[in-house]
C-alpha cells in the first residue's frame, strides 16, 4: 500500500484509489468568463484524458418488482455521483445510500477489447444492493472515445430476469456531466 497524501493505494494494474479528488482531479479555468472554473478528473477511457468531478443522473420511472423491495420507486430522481478512481481501462464515479433497498448507484466508463484487435467503449450505471439486486443501463460507443466532459445523453436500460426485486424494464436513466 502507498500513501502520498492524496491516494490511498495504487493496485497492481495502476489504480488510483481516491480519498479525495485531489489525487487526480485539479480545478480548470474555462476559456469564457462566463463559465465557472471546472474540475477535471484523469480519465484515460475519455477523449483526451479528461472527465469531470461529478455527473448528474437522473433515474425515472422505476417501479416495484415481485420480490423483497418495497421502496423501488423511491429511488427515481436525480443524483450527482462523485469521481472515485481510474485506471488504463476504467473510471468510475459513485454515491453510497445509508438506507433502503439499494447501497449504491455506480456509473463507468470502460474500454474493452471485443471480438477482434478494436477497441470498444461503454458506459455502464448501476443501481445495487450488492448482494442480491442490481439495476443496469449501459450505452455502447463503438470504437468512437466517449467526450465525457460534454456527457448529455440517454442511457438504455438492461432488463434481467435475475433482478426482480425493482422493475426497471420501463425505466430511463440521462446521464449529464457537471
């Protein structure tokens, strides 16, 4: 484990495990005046290198499912999600619940090798208990590089038949950089 006052440790494959954003996040003056300064994370799966601090999500027309939660719909609304770490292949942002069916909503952007030499992106959220019910919604960007810092766009929901305990089958989720 290292420690050099802003991450926490570095994992084999070259994490960086945030305490806080300051590990790999640095205010960025915008080029109109008009604009507040911005916070601009490391993010290597990111066009140019850069995502923001935080996004907005917003998470509409979730509903109760057949199984153990009763407070689905509780869970519709908007959310802004804090940058956490990044590697070579991933970033990732998330915001913890103290209560409820769900402990944590979660969102990523991944680059993966697929079924030949390419390069393709994703963006995954997810809504989880992480024991026995997670939410999806995931948007394949190809071989095109996601412009996280100009994020603005509707994510389509995975529906599993794993995951009854909330109906997301009818559900949206809009993803907006801040």
């Amino acid at each position: 484990m290292l420690w050099d006052g802003k991450i926490l440790f570095r994992r084999a494959f070259g994490s960086k495990i945030a305490i806080s954003p300051a590990c790999c996040c640095e205010e960025s003056s915008s080029e109109s005046s008009s604009e507040s300064p911005s916070v601009v994370c490391e993010c290597p799966v990111c066009l140019n290198g850069d995502a923001p601090q935080q996004f907005k999500v917003t998470l509409a027309d979730i509903a109760n499912g057949d199984d153990s939660c009763d407070d689905c719909e509780s869970y519709n609304g908007e959310y802004i999600i804090d940058w956490r770490h990044s590697d070579e292949n991933i970033c990732y942002w998330e915001k913890y619940f103290k209560s409820g069916c769900f402990s944590q909503l979660a969102m990523s952007f991944e680059r993966m090798y697929a079924m030949g030499p390419d390069l393709e992106y994703y963006l995954s959220v997810w809504l989880t208990n992480q024991d026995d019910c997670t939410l999806r919604w995931q948007y394949k960007f190809g071989t095109d590089q996601p412009d996280c810092m100009n994020m603005d766009m509707m994510v389509p929901c995975i529906v599993s038949d794993d995951d009854d305990c909330c109906d997301n089958s009818g559900s949206t989720c809009h993803v907006e950089a801040l």
